[in-house]
C-alpha cells in the first residue's frame, strides 16, 4: 500500500471517528438532560451574576456577603415571576369563555360579510373547532419547561453559590496549570472574558427588549403584557428566529381582543423594537466575531430544543456562542467558527 493511499484511508478513519464520537456525546446529552439542563441554568445564572458579585466586592463588601446579595435578589426576582406567571395562567382560564365569545362574534362578522359578497363559506365549523387557548398553548409548553426546570430550585441555588465561589480564584487556578504568561492561559482568559461580555450584553439588550414590548402592549391594552414581555425577554436569546416566536402570542391575542388593526399595531411594534436593538443597536454593542448567521441559529434552535426541550430552545444560541467563541481560540478550529459567523462580519465586495 502506498504511502499516499495510506493516508488517505487515515483521514476517512478519523472522520468516521470523530462522527461516531460526536453521535455518542449527543446521545448523552439527551439522556442526561434531567441532571443537565439545571447545571446548565446554574451557569448562566451564573456568568450573568458574576459582574454584579464584582461590582459589590469593589464597593468594599466580602466574597460571601456580596454572594449573598445577588443570591436574595435572585430569590425575589424568581419568586416575583413565578406569581406572575401562575397569575396570568390563572386569569386566562377564567377569561377563556369571554375570548371565545369575541372569537365567535368576530368570525360571525368576517363570514358574513364574505355571504353578502356570494361566496359561502362554513363559518360555524370554524368557530366550532377554532380555540382560542391556541394563543397560550405554546407559552404554556415553554414556561411549563422552565418550570419543571427550575423545581430544583434549591440545587440550582446551590450551584450558582459554588460557581460564583469559585469564579474568583478560577483565573488563579488557571494561571498555576499553564504559568502567568503562556499561551494557554491567556487562551482560557480570552474565553472567560469573551463569553462574559457576550452574555452580560445579550442579557441587557433582552432585558431593554422585553421591558419595551410590555410598555408598547400596555399602552394596546392587550391582556397579560408582563407574561408577553417576560417571554419576549427569554426569546430575545434567540435572535431573528426568537423574536418572531415571542411575537405570536400577543399578536394572536390582540386579534381575539380588539381586531385586526391592535393584532397589527402589536407584531409592527415588535418588529420595530426588534430591529432597533437586535439588528442595529446590538450588534454594533458585541462588535466583531460575536454574531452567527441566521442558518446556525436555526439549526442550533432545533438541535439544543430537540437535546434539552425548551430550556434548550432558549439557550441555544448562549450554547453554541459559546462554543463558537471556544473554537475561534483554537488555531486548528477557528476556520469552524468562521464559517458560524454572521453575515456582516465579512466584506463580500470585490
């Protein structure tokens, strides 16, 4: 056998290796998704709570009290979202009966007005089968998913604890293994600093996102804002596909309570609000080699929903920008993470 011939039957081994590896750790992430998906929002609470733990310690408190902190602020926030997610849950079984009466009204009037145009149309056998618990089933299912995650809440308190302990001395650790000033603590550094301003900013640019769409559906009157807002909050992780997820339910809504004209004026305010922060504010903030083009987010979307259900559905873009920002430090791996990245980060004149 030739020499080249023996490469190349080489490289096709390790292909094939490397893709079997691959399947076998999906597999596990999908069969050890109940111990993860809790580990995983530990992290992100986390790296998300990390800045503010600094700030109070520069403002002269200890480790521990400053932990404390953020942790009783965690609790409150936590507390005060889930009596208002149990609340709206509450409020729109009570109000199911009036949204179906609105729906029946509406459709009688649009189905009539077809009839006096000559065409007939079966309007009963659509307002039969038409439920307007549609607008909430979907929310239901995601909210439900975080909920279930978060029953451990006392394990992912505990986690988040640890991992802020040990995000102070993490750096020092790291410097011991490779030495101050070698490669690969500054590759570790580089990670850690990149993954950290990418979430602290997507953080803020969601939290902006979410507090605007509940003004704007305040001021529509749509019922239920804080709920839509909160939701617009966790899908704002997800950019592009997200944003029109989150705006769906409302917009629905809008068409139950008042009609086409508030149904429109609600999903035009969150294309407004969405292509203000998310396509011109945001990426100008996160700056370059910190987007990912519109396929890898949908596809990132589907693979973490399908590994992890809808806690991976929110978190699939955090995950897989992190996972891009590791293989940008990597010489061998940075062509993938190019290939990931957004549109407008290349010059594609001639």
């Amino acid at each position: 056998m030739s020499e080249e011939s023996y490469n190349s039957q080489s490289h096709v081994q390790q292909v094939i290796f490397n893709l079997a590896a691959f399947f076998v750790v999906v597999a596990g992430l999908k069969l050890a998704s109940e111990i993860l998906i809790p580990f995983l929002l530990a992290i992100f609470i986390s790296v998300i709570s990390n800045p503010l733990v600094t700030k109070l310690r520069n403002k002269g408190l200890p480790i521990l009290g400053a932990i404390l902190v953020v942790i009783f602020g965690i609790i409150a926030i936590g507390t005060a979202i889930g009596s208002l997610l149990s609340t709206s849950f509450r409020d729109f079984r009570l109000n199911m009966p009036e949204y179906k009466e609105m729906v029946n009204n509406s459709a009688a009037k649009f189905f009539e007005f077809f009839e006096q145009l000559g065409l007939q149309l079966s309007g009963a056998a659509f307002i039969e089968r038409f439920d307007p618990g549609a607008a909430m089933s979907f929310t239901t299912s995601i909210l439900s998913g975080f909920g279930g995650a978060l029953s451990g809440g006392l394990l992912i308190l505990l986690m988040v604890v640890f991992m802020l302990l040990e995000a102070t001395i993490f750096r020092y650790k790291i410097r011991n293994i490779f030495g101050s000033h070698s490669d690969g603590a500054s590759q570790v550094d580089s990670f850690s600093d990149t993954v950290n301003r990418y979430m602290l900013i997507k953080t803020g640019t969601s939290l902006a996102t979410g507090i605007i769409a509940t003004i704007w559906l305040l001021i529509l009157d749509v019922d239920y804002p804080f709920l839509w807002g909160f939701l617009t909050f966790l899908f704002n992780y997800v950019p592009t596909v997200g944003s029109i997820i989150a705006a769906v339910p409302p917009a629905l809504l809008a068409l139950i309570q008042f009609g086409f004209l508030t149904s429109f004026l609600s999903a035009a305010g969150y294309l407004v609000i969405n292509i203000t922060i998310g396509s011109i504010l945001e990426p100008r903030i996160l700056g370059h080699g910190l987007g990912l083009s519109t396929l890898v987010v949908f596809l990132s979307l589907l693979f973490w929903g399908w590994v992890f259900g809808p806690v991976g559905m929110v978190l699939s873009v955090p995950l897989t920008m992190t996972i891009k920002i590791a293989l940008s430090n990597s010489k061998s791996a940075k062509w993938v993470s190019t290939l990931m990245d957004a549109p407008m980060t290349f010059n594609t004149e001639k």
